[in-house]
C-alpha cells in the first residue's frame, strides 16, 4: 500500500501544545467497528464501554529526562538525547547533534565540572557514550536533563511537563522511557478506582518507548518500512489477567499503540493462553494483520503517514479511521500527545 493512503491535512491549531487542565477532561471519539458509528463523548464516559471481567491492560513504564543540553569545550551547544543503557555501567546509546561536528573521544560538559564522553560514532546521528560515574550519570540526567517533548510541540518543557508527561501507572522501577506511551494521560486514580468497582481488572505491561516511535515513514510502500526495537517486559501476572478474560469470554481492552504491539507480541500456547516475555519487540503491524489478543483500543490521534497511524487502520479499517479523524478535526479535538482520545470498539 502507498503511504500516501494513510494521509490527511490536520489544521496546525489543533496540535495540542499543553496537556488539559485535568487528566480526565480530554474528550474521547468513539468508534464502533460493528456499525460504523462515531460518537462524540468525554473521556469520563469511558466507563460505560466496560463490564465486569474486562481486562483493561497499561503501559508501566516511566519516562526519564533524555534530552541533555551540554556545551563542547569550544562552547558550541550540543544536544545528547539518550536512548537505552548498554549493558557495560555508565554506557548508553544515544542520538547527538549536531554531529558531523564531533569528534570520538571528545567530552560534553555540563555545570559542576560534570561531563560526559561520545565513544564512537555509529553513523545517522547515532553515538556510543559514557558517563565517569553512577553518581554523575545520575546528577547529568537530574540536573540537566529535559523532559522528551515531541518536536511538534513548539516549547520548552515546564515543570508542569515532569507530571503531566507521564500516565498515573508510570511505575519507578520501571525508569526507560524517552516517550511517554500517551493514551494512558486521559487515566485518572478515580476512572481506575471505578473500573475496579465493576469488576475489570488491570493488568500492568512494560514496553519502553523509544524515538523510533516518531519515525516517519520514509518509504512509498508501507510494507518496506521498520520498526525500531524496543524492550518489553510481559509478566506472569499480566497474563494470568488476560489469560482469565480470554477465557470467561470478556474484552481484552489495550491502553495504546504500545500495550497493543506488546501483547500481539506475544506467542500463545496450544490452549490459547498467552505466554509471559522478557525481550525486544519490533512487530509491525499494518492493513492485513490479524489480531489475536487485543479486542478494543484507547489510543490518541496520531500523526499522518506514521506507523502508529498504519496500526490504528489495520485495527479498525483504513477509510474508517480516516472518516473519524475527520470527524475529529471538524468537532475541533485535539491532536497527537497532549491531545484527545479515541476509543475502538
């Protein structure tokens, strides 16, 4: 298929630059596959879409500040945006720029006398670097770091953004995220308290985000693009959750794009029960793939002629997908990581 398919102009004023004042105040579009329809509702209203014995499944992990801004010792300004720790201590990799102008072997400063060293330089932006210590990896990404706003949102990050730009289930523990799995804002303590009410249960995954979740389709035909690798954990308890749902007959309901690639990760056994994981996963998930775990979607409005945009279309249909943004845009919803979300039946 073209990527041009999967396109549509989005009005710049409705790119949320600033999370709602209350999480739970987003508005929610909600799109039934069985019929067609689209209703408009507020996020509160989500639920009514749940019954007893629904597995309602969260991403966990916990976005740190991954973007540093250090200086050379020329003074010039350098951005070293980290990815993932390697597994040698203080090691990570990360993107830098500008990068042509680096040199291997050449220390970041920050304040303190703090700094850091570009190892080797693996091409595309991509760096091997270290820190001196635990202690100052610690203080750089504390002291300096930035919360990972997306680029299409024209500010810098605020205080407001190291709580915001996290989901209520973002569990310290599991700290590796450098992009907040969005469709989990909208969740607050009380919609969760209430969820549990009913009968639903919460199952908790880990997928770290990480930048190539931004990346854009660069290719005409969407099946020659790739997805980056990223680490996710699938616990034992997580699926006995699921497992139990599947089971009873009721909804496996996925909270995003990377609940949703995680748990279509995983590999099921001769009785249908999904098996627990620990590795990297890189599915990707396009028009023609077949579901087998994940029955309703929570999911944000996402950017034209990306991946996650492609996932949305293989789930609920490409033309219907495209009729409820439209919808979206005309009822002037929010869009992309601050913005609005939109529920698949």
């Amino acid at each position: 298929m073209d990527i041009s398919l999967f396109d549509f102009n989005l009005p710049e004023e409705l790119i949320a630059q600033v999370p709602s004042r209350n999480r739970d105040e987003s508005r929610l579009l909600v799109l039934n596959r069985a019929d067609n329809s689209i209703k408009t509702k507020s996020f509160k209203d989500i639920i009514s879409y749940f019954q007893k014995g629904d597995c309602l499944v969260v991403n966990n992990t916990k976005v740190f500040k991954a973007r540093l801004l250090g200086k050379r010792k020329s003074g010039g300004e350098v951005e070293v945006f980290l990815v993932r720790r390697v597994e040698v201590p203080n090691h990570w990799t990360a993107l830098v720029k500008p990068s042509r102008r680096l040199n291997e072997g050449e220390e970041i400063l920050f304040d303190n006398n703090l700094a850091l060293r570009l190892l080797k330089n693996s091409g595309e932006g991509k760096w091997d670097i270290q820190f001196d210590s635990d202690k100052s990896e610690e203080q750089i990404i504390e002291t300096f770091g930035h919360v990972p706003l997306p680029l299409y949102i024209k500010r810098s990050d605020t205080t407001n953004d190291v709580s915001r730009y996290q989901t209520i289930f973002a569990d310290t523990n599991q700290t590796g995220a450098v992009a907040a799995p969005t469709a989990g804002f909208h969740f607050t303590d009380e919609i969760i308290a209430k969820l549990k009410e009913i009968g639903v249960e919460i199952a908790e995954l880990t997928l770290h985000v990480g930048p190539g979740t931004f990346k854009p389709v660069s290719v005409d035909n969407i099946e020659e693009h790739t997805v980056d690798p990223e680490y996710a954990v699938l616990s034992s308890d997580a699926t006995d959750k699921i497992n139990k749902a599947r089971q009873d007959g009721n909804k496996v309901i996925a909270v995003g794009t990377t609940s949703t690639r995680t748990l279509e990760s995983a590999q099921i056994d001769k009785e249908g029960n999904l098996i627990p994981f620990e590795k990297f996963v890189d599915l990707y998930i396009q028009p023609g793939y077949r579901f087998k775990v994940v029955d309703h979607l929570i999911t944000n409005f996402h950017l034209p002629k990306s991946s996650l945009l492609i996932l949305i279309s293989a789930f609920a249909g490409r033309e219907q997908v495209l009729d409820a943004y439209q919808t979206a845009i005309e009822e002037k919803y929010r869009f992309y990581s601050y913005g609005d979300a939109m529920l698949i039946l």
